[in-house]
C-alpha cells in the first residue's frame, strides 16, 4: 500500500514550485511527476509527458535528482518510440 514506508520531508517546507517542475513523491517510491498546481492542501503531480494526475501532501515532496529527472525523461520518450498511447 502507499505511504506505509514513506518518508516525511523533514527539511523546511518548500516553495510553491512553478507550473512543470520536477519533483518527487517520496509517498510513493520517489515517483516523479510535473508539477501542476495547488488543490486545497495537496499538491497536483502527473507523469512527465502526461497521464493521470495525483495529489500528495506538500511535505512528501522535493526536488527530482537530476538522475531522476533523466530517467522519466527517457521512459516518456521511449515508450513514444514505441507508438504507445501516451
């Protein structure tokens, strides 16, 4: 189930980030998704290059590693190169 290991964000809440940014949901197993926005207390995250989107409390957040930006990046664009439904 989500969130049974997840580990809070103990650092200093962070800055509502711009529309698009990186960041990685730490509720769920460093998921990364795109920033979209501020639903009531959660923050919206989608999947980089689209697909259903997912709230999660902002101190479950932070900053994609770049290592971690790269391969979502990569995931997205392979799986257009293969033709799949995106």
């Amino acid at each position: 189930m989500y969130g049974e290991n997840a580990s809070a964000n103990t650092e200093r809440p962070l800055p509502v980030p711009d529309p698009g940014t990186l960041l990685a949901d730490t509720s769920r197993g460093d998921r990364v998704g795109e920033f979209r926005g501020v639903a009531g207390p959660y923050w919206s995250l989608r999947p980089v290059g689209g697909g259903r989107e997912w709230e999660v409390e902002p101190r479950y957040v932070r900053p994609a590693l770049l290592m971690e930006q790269l391969r979502a990046r990569t995931a997205w664009l392979n799986a257009r190169s293969r033709g799949e439904v995106l």
